[in-house]
C-alpha cells in the first residue's frame, strides 16, 4: 500500500464519519465543525488527485463558510453550546432509507459501471488548464456565475431587510407555541397586567 | 485509490447528507445536509476527471460551477433562516404551517 492509498483511506474514513457525526452531536457549533473537518478531509483527497486548485479552494472556502455557519447557530439555535441532549428530527425512518436507498443506488453505479480509465496525462498542468478554460472556452460559465451570485447578494439583502413592501417584516409576529398549535410561549405578560389594575381597550 | 472506493465514499457523503436535509427540523442543519450532498458531487466530478476525463478542463469547471452553487444555497438558506425567524421567531421548518395544505 503505497502513502496515497493510506492517506486516502484515512482522509474518506474522516470524511464520512464526521459527515454522520454532524447529525449526532448535541451541539450545534460542533456540528458545523464536523462538517468543516469532513470538507477539509475531501479537499486533502482532491489533492491526492493533483487537483491542487480546487483542493486550496475548498479549504478556504469551507473553512470561512463554517465560522459563518457557526455565528448562524449561536444566533438562532436553542441549544448552540450542547449542554442538553438534542435530537431535532422529522420523518427519521423515511430519511434514512432514502439515504441508503441513495447510497446503495449510486455504490451499485460505482462498481458496475463501465468507465474507461484515462487518467491525467503526464506533464499537464492541472492549475493552468483550469485557468486556460476559465478566461478562454467556458469564459461565458465563469462568468454567468459571476453575475448569479450578484443576484443572489441583491435577493439576500432584499428578503432579510427589516422593512418590505408590505410594512414591518416582523409584524404580527408570536413566537410559536411550547406544544404544537400550543399558546405562544413567553407570553403571559397580558395576564399579569390586568392583575394590577390596567386596562386596554383593544 | 481507485475510481470505485472514490465514488463509494462519494455515494456515502451523499447519502448521510441526504438523511441529514430530509431528516432535521431545524433549517440550517438542514443545509449542512445540503452541503454534504455537494460535498460528495464535488469529490466524484474530481474522481471522474482525474481518473477518466484524460485532463479535460471542464471537469475542474464543473467542480468550480458546484462551490458556486454551494455559495449560493448558503447565502440564501441564511437569508431564508432571518425572515422565517423575523415572522415566526423559530428558524423550524415545522413554524412554516403556511405551505401545509
């Protein structure tokens, strides 16, 4: 077994087992991390591949996007530190068949598929073909993907802006019940009010 | 490190993601399921042009086209997740009862 054989081994083990672990740890800034180590591992076998640039790039990428990931969590989650056991899930028996319906599906297309094997030819630049094929052929690709995540910047700002065209974007807003179709939860302020003598008028 | 043992953990990263995105309540563990689908494209679109494509460019272009598509789905799964939370303070998929029919 050669260093590239055992360091792709241990990369897609890493790989996958801190995929699954994204889904069973209690914490969710872990799980963001989990899967940050799970894309750092797949950009270490794009490098075994000579696929140098997309390996770098992953890495970078990933690397800024789970921080963001994790600043997501902090600000939205219930239960961002895991110091409770946590397990938010619907419909977990249907999902997993589908994953290993999935997975079976596309290993079965892995190991009797008929693929030739043309490997890189020897002397290529990975890095340079890849830029000769952005700025040349595909410039038209690079560069639509360019101008969709423009668009996408613009519909960002447009859909988490406090004001929309129909008034305040939150509202009439409650926050949901502690029981499904319960009373909102943390409300019992009315109660308290009316207790103490004031009164409104609605 | 063959094309198959590539494209089985590639199959495996995208089937735990797809339990990931059908299975969660919450939108952004939702998108990490998302996410580990692209994840396991990504490695197969490079398995395939390095082991099959003879060092055609466009399977890099591919690979790159997918980081977009990734960078994308983040940006608008946070952005969905801040109006959800702005209507319905909860960033669950259940609180948007409103698609229910």
């Amino acid at each position: 077994m050669t260093f590239v054989d055992l360091t792709f081994f241990v990369c897609a083990a890493i790989a996958i087992y801190a995929g699954w672990r994204v889904f069973r740890t209690d914490s969710m800034v872990r799980a963001s991390f989990f899967l940050l180590i799970s894309f750092i591992a797949v950009g270490i076998i794009m490098l075994l591949l000579a696929a140098v640039y997309l390996g770098v790039a992953l890495f970078f990428m990933m690397a800024v996007e789970m921080m963001v990931m994790a600043l997501f969590m902090m600000m939205f989650m219930m239960n961002p530190a895991g110091l409770n056991p946590m397990n938010m899930v619907h419909q977990e028996k249907v999902a997993m068949g589908i994953g290993i319906a999935a997975f079976v599906a596309l290993s079965g297309v892995a190991v009797f598929g008929d693929f030739p094997s043309r490997p890189v030819p020897d002397g290529l630049d990975p890095v340079v073909s890849l830029g000769k094929e952005l700025l040349g052929n595909s410039m038209l690709v690079f560069e639509s993907a360019g101008v969709t995540l423009l668009a996408t910047m613009i519909g960002v700002v447009a859909m988490t802006s406090h004001r929309g065209r129909f008034g305040e974007a939150n509202e009439g807003s409650v926050p949901p019940g502690l029981e499904p179709g319960g009373d909102p939860a943390g409300k019992p302020q009315e109660n308290d009010q009316k207790q103490q003598g004031h009164h409104h008028h609605h | 490190m063959s094309l198959i043992s590539l494209l089985i953990v590639a199959a495996a990263l995208i089937g735990i993601g797809l339990y990931g995105a059908f299975s969660q309540q919450s939108f952004v563990m939702l998108m990490m399921g998302l996410e580990l689908i692209l994840n396991g494209v990504m490695l197969a679109a490079v398995g395939f042009w390095a082991m099959t494509g003879a060092g055609a460019p466009e399977g890099q272009l591919l690979t790159i086209i997918v980081m977009a598509v990734m960078a994308i789905e983040m940006a608008m799964g946070f952005a969905l997740v801040v109006a959800v939370y702005r209507g319905k303070q909860a960033d669950m998929t259940e609180s948007l009862s409103g698609f229910k029919h």
